[in-house]
C-alpha cells in the first residue's frame, strides 16, 4: 500500500462571495442612532409611521418622513380659524380620499351572484371628520377642492368639554380618514392626552388653535404656524418638528384651480415680487403675514 503524502498546509485567498467579511458590532451611539425615533438636532428626523404628502413639495421636504404624520397629533396655529387651513390641507384630503375610495360599482356577473347569496353588509369609505369648525362647511368651496359632502361627517359640540371629548373618542376609534378639530380653549395637559391617543391612530389628526397657544408648551410633535400671504399664498413657519428649526417662514402657492381660471395675471405675481413691493403712501417695506398676524395679538 502505497504511504499517504503529507502535503504542507498554505495560506491562500479565500474565494470571492465564499466566506463574506465579517461586519464589525455597530458601537453603542451608531446603534442609537439608527433608532428611527431619534435624530441628531442638526439633521431633518425621520418618522416611525407612514406619512402622508401635503400636495406641497417645499413643505413635504422640511417635514419629517417626507409628509402630514400619522400616529401623531399636529397642531396648527392662526390668527383666525376657517381662513386658510382648507387651502392648506385640500391637496392632501384629496388624495387621500382618492386613495381609500371604494369601487362604486360592480360587473354584471358579481351582481347576479350577490342576487343568489345572502346580502352582505357592504363596507363604506372612511370619511373626513369635522369636530367644532369655526364655521358652517362651504359646500361649493369643499368640491372645489375635491371634496364631496359625503365624504364629511360635521360634529358640532356645544361645549368645549363636548369638543374636547369628542376628539378623543374619534382617534380612538380610528375609524376616520383623517381628524380636523378647532380647540382653542384646549390646555396643555390636553393636547398630550390626545397625543397619547393618537399612538394608535393610522389617520392624520389636526388641531387648530389660536395664535396664543404658541407661548404655552404642547406635546404635539409637530406645530405650525399658519396665515394667508400676499398672491394667494400661504405662509407657514413650523415652530417645532423633529429636526432643526426652520428660520424663514415657507411661501406656498395655494390658488384654487377653479379660481386661477379667473384671477387676473397682475394677481398671480410670484411671492418675493409681491412680497418686495414697498407702499407707495410710506414708503416701507410690507410686513409678512405671520407678522401682521403677530401684531395683532
């Protein structure tokens, strides 16, 4: 039997793609750090739950995850509410019943099967809930913006408590599309119950509130502060988001489709050409909107 030979052991590459590179442990800040819930204060945050656009470009770049959060609670501020939060919220409403319609109709073969079996309960599309709104909806001006008046659902309280009580009961139930509600006498412990109800909530929620809410604190992740500028824009200046602060207030151009139609072009002058025209009395540069708004208080 021939004797077995020994053949020394070498050292050789091993093949590509055989034994993949070990990946060094991830240190303990770089871990925290790639929690979604965190971010650095110089960074823009993301968000741990879906988000929604706002039909905005320039705003849905400076929000967290890229559009109106869900699970979360966002707080806007105005000087005056039922003035410019439907041209701020109209393209988002929009699609979002778009998205969550439900077909209307039906093939003639599922009709005659439905005919033979026991009816059952069809579902219905999630509507938009209106809790306290300063104001009686303007139908004509709501389907302007996309929006049917059968996909509203208006609850008017007769109280603040009612108000109040009402709101939390609908992110509770998550059974709406998306949640607007006027509470300008909620308090600060108020908003963070809601807050705390809207962890469960797949529906964007919304709370306006008045200008001088902006002094006291708010659990709210996001607030903005909202008013209508000159050439049927709107200013808006987020006061708080996960993220840095944002310093110059955002010009988004929020003319109705229906009403540009109609406008003359000396209306639709882009915002810094309006915005830099001085007065012709004094001779001083115009105010923004957010600060006459200020002002007013």
């Amino acid at each position: 039997m021939p004797a077995l030979l020994a053949r020394p052991v070498t050292a050789s590459a091993p093949l590509p793609g055989l034994f993949p590179p070990l990946q060094q442990p991830a240190s303990p800040t770089e871990a925290l750090l790639a929690d979604p819930r965190l971010w650095r204060a110089a960074s823009l945050g993301s968000s741990v739950s879906p988000c929604i656009s706002s039909g905005f470009a320039a705003l849905d770049a400076e929000l967290p995850g890229g559009g109106w959060p869900t699970r979360s609670v966002c707080e806007i501020l105005q000087a005056q509410g039922g003035m410019a939060e439907w041209r701020l919220l109209g393209p988002a409403l929009r699609g979002l019943l778009k998205e969550r319609q439900l077909p209307q109709h039906q093939q003639p073969q599922q009709r005659q099967q439905s005919r033979k079996k026991s009816k059952p309960v069809a579902p219905t599309a999630r509507p938009v809930l209106l809790i306290n709104p300063p104001y009686a909806p303007h139908l004509p001006g709501l389907l302007a913006h996309g929006l049917s008046e059968k996909q509203l659902v208006w609850i008017a309280p007769a109280q603040a408590e009612q108000a109040l009580w009402a709101t939390e009961q609908a992110i509770k139930a998550n059974a709406a599309a998306a949640l607007l509600a006027w509470l300008p006498a909620a308090r600060p412990e108020q908003i963070r119950r809601l807050q705390a109800a809207a962890l469960a909530s797949n529906a964007p929620v919304f709370l306006f509130r008045p200008l001088a809410a902006q002094l006291q604190s708010s659990a709210a992740p996001l607030r903005l502060l909202l008013a209508s500028g000159a050439s049927w824009c709107l200013e808006l200046q987020i006061l708080k988001r996960r993220g840095p602060a944002l310093e110059e207030a955002l010009r988004l151009p929020a003319v109705p489709d229906a009403l540009a139609e109609m406008l003359a072009p000396r209306l639709l002058l882009p915002p810094r050409a309006a915005a830099t025209r001085p007065n012709l009395e004094t001779g001083h540069e115009p105010a923004s909107a957010l600060a006459r708004a200020a002002a007013l208080q």
